[in-house]
C-alpha cells in the first residue's frame, strides 16, 4: 500500500485524517480487498514518515467506521463493502506479524546479481571448486552398502551417534568437554540459532548480539518475534560496561556471540576477553549462545579455547557447522548443551522435524574418520591463507588513506571500515557497475542504518580476483569522494 505525500495543512484535514481517507479511497474501489491485512501501525508510520499516534488513529476512525477490524495478535484486516464476491478471485491470506516484521526487513536487504567476470567478494559460500565430491561420495557409497536400509529409516533426534562421537572428540581436542551424548545434530548452524534462540526466549523477549553481527540471526529474531538488543563491539569483543547494562535487562534472555572469525568483522576475542564475557553473563544468569561456524579455518596465531571450553557452570550453548569448512549442502551442525538446556534442545529437536538425514550423516562420520575432512581442511587452509594475504595487501595499496580493516586469523570474512561518510550500500551500485560486489555494513545492523563499513570475503574468488575486486573497490570510494553523498537515494543491485 502506498500512500501520497501527506502534511498538515492549515485550516485542512489532520494527517492521520488524510491517511484514513486514503485508505478508505481503498477500500471503496476494491484495491484493498475484504480480509487484506493493513501494514502495522509500525510499519505503515515509518514508511509515511508521521508518529506512529498518528497511524493509530487512523485505524482507530476506520474501525469506528465498520472498515477495519484488529484481530489481537495478528494485525488490522479490511472488512469490506457488500459488493459481489469473485469466486475466481485470488484471496489474500493474512500472514502472522513476525512475517509481516521479516518481509519489511528483508525488503532493504540488498539485492546480489550475477555476471560474467563479476568479482564475488560478498558471499561466504565456500568455491565448489574445493568440494571433495569424489571422496564424499565414496564414504556415501560405503555406508549405504553397509547399512542402507536402517540408513532409511528414522534416526533419533538427537542424530547419527557414530558422527557425534567424531565430533565431540573434535570438540575435546579445543578444550571442550562435551561428551557425544550432550550434542545434538541440526540441519546446520542456521536451524541450531533457532533452536537456541527457542530455548530460551518466547515471542517478544529481547536476545542481546553483538553490533554488527550475522544478518541471518537477526532475521531469525524478526520471524521467532524476538527483539535484538544491541552490544557494540570494541577491539576485543563486546563492550563490557554495555554488555553487562544489557544482560541486567529483565527482558534480555541470552546473549549471541561470535568470538572465533567474527561474522562479519573477521576478528577474534583474546582469552580474557572471553573470560570476562562469562563473568558477566554468570552474574547476569543470562545464558551465551556462541556460535563457532569457522572453528576449523584457523590460518595463523595461537588457538583460543571457544567459551564452551571454559564454561565450568553450563552458561554456554555452543554452535558449529560443516558448511563453511567443508560445504553447506549436507546441511548438517550441531549444539551442543548440558543440563535441562539439553533436554529442552532435545524436545524441540523432535518437535521440529523427527530425525535428520541418516545417510548424509553416517557418511559423514566416515569420512571424518577416514582422516579426509582432515586432508580437506589442510588443502582449504592453504588457500584461505594464500587470499587472506593478498586481500591485505590489495587493501593496503588500493584503498584511500584513512581506510581501516581487520586482519583475521582465519575464516573467510574481512571488515573494511572507510575514512570517510560514504555509506556503503549506496557505494554497492558502484561497485557493481565495474565488476565487484561485497556486502554493506547496513546489512549486518538491527535497524539496517548506514554505515561506513563492509564485509569483503575470501570464499569464491581467487588471489588474482581478489586483487582486481578490490582495486575496484578502491577506485569506487574515491569516485564516490569526488561527487559526493549520492541524493539518489540507496538503489539496489541488478545485473
């Protein structure tokens, strides 16, 4: 629904008038059919620009008028005039608020379009070129061999117990103390954010996370109903006077974290700083969900035990993945948790899908035991490290002085923070036209706000692409200094 330019005129209608008549105007010529959902008072004040008072009382007038009618809980639907039904017409079925929350959100995300010669430095979709087809499917072949038919059927919940053995022996060589029976297989890391996020938070509760962070989980919030509640990131980690403001919050039911290859800044929290952070959190009593996706790509520096390794009292519930080490079509990670948070996890688990796929697993447990995932992530280390150098160094000669960027110890992401007010997803466009996408920093905030930041990646594109991709970065910054702040407006990218 669009409305027309709306203010208040001396001695005419009041703006929330304007707005119901418009609306009305709506109904009356069908454009808004009976039962259409109306956009929430939220929604439909930010996008008209007027307080969201305003709005109410609109909706409040077209109610006293018989158009509209608020169902508690799931939004303002149009009544309708009596006029001829259309069988053949299409009915619009109203959708729950969370999704209506998620649509809006994901409207501003940026669009990624393909082409030839394309740098690709937005994505953190490993290259297919590095995917170990031919050895997996090898360790596929053995097990349905051997087990096939009880491979078909149902599993547990809790997954293949032969690939949560080889996990948590993974697990114990970082310090972590889980044992098989306290992991619990999930269809990646992205169904574990539910389920921990579920564990813990009921529609309308607030979840703290870092800012930046993951722009998955905050659209995993928007559709569970959750509010994120924001905690800056300083060099080492959360700010810890924020952090413990935060998690003192009654409202606030755990805290998301990324301390190992920071999604999207690329960086790593020292052992103190993680320490600190469950200081807080123990005093709080408010439970950490860390998320270690990048946990095997480290390259360089000394390992840092995750939280879970130094969680002595069952604070922690932690995330991992295969799909960013190995690759993300087996769909398979874990979460690991003690106590009643296991339990939970376990309910939940069996509540959302039964079982898991038995033979992408098992295969898996093969060819970790096999010594291959191991071989793959020395091969992937090799080249993770090879472009992480010649991302920094691209950056170092190209971009403007006053550009700042992290220099991660592995994983495949890299935070570029521009000297200048130049707000990167408006920069996008740019970039795109000559041959270069990243990811803008509006990507990565709650409110989508602009930013100076961006994530560059190092997953699909080679040393030669990455040196050219950033080269192009680099020209579109300073073009963009020359002319100044786009009045465009934020345009996404199509190609």
């Amino acid at each position: 629904m669009r409305l027309p330019s709306l203010e208040a005129r001396k001695g005419g209608s009041p703006v929330y008038q304007q707005i119901a008549d418009h609306i009305r105007a709506e109904i009356e010529s069908g454009a808004l059919r009976s039962g259409a959902r109306l956009p929430t008072i939220r929604a439909l004040a930010a996008d008209v620009g007027v307080n969201r008072d305003t709005v109410a009382l609109a909706y409040e007038a077209l109610g006293s008028a018989g158009l509209l009618e608020s169902v508690v809980g799931r939004g303002t639907f149009v009544r309708g005039l009596a006029v001829a039904a259309d069988e053949a017409a299409p009915i619009e079925v109203p959708l729950s608020g969370p999704v209506e929350e998620l649509l809006a959100h994901e409207a501003g995300a940026p669009r990624f379009g393909s082409g030839e010669g394309v740098v690709p430095l937005h994505s953190l979709v490993p290259d297919p070129a590095f995917y170990p087809v031919d050895a997996f499917r090898r360790s596929l072949n053995r097990v349905m061999q051997r087990d096939g038919a009880e491979l078909l059927s149902y599993g547990t919940p809790q997954g293949h117990p032969g690939l949560r053995e080889v996990i948590a022996e993974r697990f114990a060589r970082a310090g972590c103390r889980q044992g098989a029976d306290e992991i619990v297989l999930c269809h990646g890391a992205s169904q574990g954010i539910a389920l921990a996020l579920r564990l813990f938070a009921s529609a309308g509760d607030a979840v703290a996370v870092e800012l930046p962070t993951y722009h998955n989980l905050l659209s995993t919030l928007l559709a569970l109903d959750l509010r994120a509640i924001p905690v800056p990131l300083g060099p080492d980690g959360p700010d810890p006077q924020q952090l413990e403001r935060v998690l003192a919050r009654p409202d606030v039911k755990a805290f998301y974290t990324i301390p190992t290859f920071h999604n999207p800044m690329g960086t790593t929290q020292s052992l103190a700083a993680r320490r600190q952070v469950l200081e807080i959190a123990g005093r709080c009593s408010v439970p950490v969900i860390e998320d270690g996706f990048e946990m095997d790509l480290r390259t360089s520096g000394r390992e840092v035990p995750p939280l879970a390794a130094l969680d002595d009292r069952g604070l922690v519930v932690h995330l991992w993945s295969f799909s960013k080490s190995l690759f993300p079509g087996l769909r398979v990670g874990s979460v690991s948790a003690r106590g009643r948070a296991l339990d939970g996890l376990l309910a939940l688990k069996h509540s959302t899908d039964l079982s898991d796929a038995m033979p992408l697993q098992a295969a898996l447990e093969e060819f970790v035991g096999t010594g291959a995932y191991d071989r793959h992530l020395a091969r992937i280390r090799k080249v993770l490290g090879a472009r992480t150098a010649a991302m920094l160094d691209a950056l170092e000669r190209e971009m403007p002085e006053g550009t700042t960027w992290t220099e991660p110890e592995g994983g495949w992401q890299v935070w570029v923070e521009l000297g200048a007010d130049v707000d990167t997803l408006d920069l996008l466009a740019d970039a795109a036209r000559d041959g270069m996408l990243f990811a803008p920093g509006a990507q990565f905030y709650c409110d989508r706000s602009s930013s100076r930041g961006l994530r560059l990646t190092l997953a699909r594109a080679d040393e030669d692409q990455i040196r050219r991709g950033v080269a192009i970065l680099g020209n579109a910054v300073r073009r963009r200094l020359e002319i100044g702040p786009s009045r465009a407006g934020r345009a996404a990218v199509n190609m």
